[in-house]
C-alpha cells in the first residue's frame, strides 16, 4: 500500500523486532491516519534533500501482556546518502 507517492506501508511497519517476537505489525486505522500524514512530511524531508530517504523503522512494539503486541507510530529514524557540500 503506498502512503504517499515515494513511500510504502511496507517500509514505514517492518520491524525485525516483531518478526524475532512472532508479531504482526498491522497498525490500527488511527495508526494507519498518522503514518499517512508522517509519510507525506517525510515527502518534504525527501524534496528538500533532492533524493531518496530510506526510512528504517516508524513504528515500536511493545508487549503489556505475553500474549499482546500493539504498534504505535514513534519518531521516524530515516537516513540519505551522503551530500557532498563541495562548491566544485
């Protein structure tokens, strides 16, 4: 599914944590709404840098009982290829 026109749900919810743990990273609705709206600032973040963003993880697992997981979108840590500031 994509979120915006450069980024995927796929991107913005795998999580190699909650692939260890056996849990599905399905995000509610509401979560679903926010990665939305988180993808289409990251489009700004992509614009401004004039190339591509690899987002490495946008959303958290975290356990409140043995058997439950929930995901909530978390602030997303992201990374460009190197800019080279040389003038020549």
């Amino acid at each position: 599914m994509k979120l915006s026109a450069h980024f995927s749900l796929e991107e913005f919810t795998i999580s190699s944590k909650a692939l260890s743990m056996g849990v599905r990273n399905d995000p509610t609705q509401a979560h679903l709404e926010n990665l939305k709206h988180l993808a289409e600032r990251m489009e700004a973040v992509r614009a401004l840098f004039n190339r591509p963003i690899e987002i490495t993880s946008a959303t958290a697992i975290r356990r409140s009982t043995p058997r439950s997981a929930a995901c909530r979108p978390l602030p997303t840590p992201w990374a460009t290829p190197p800019i080279s500031t040389s003038t020549a």
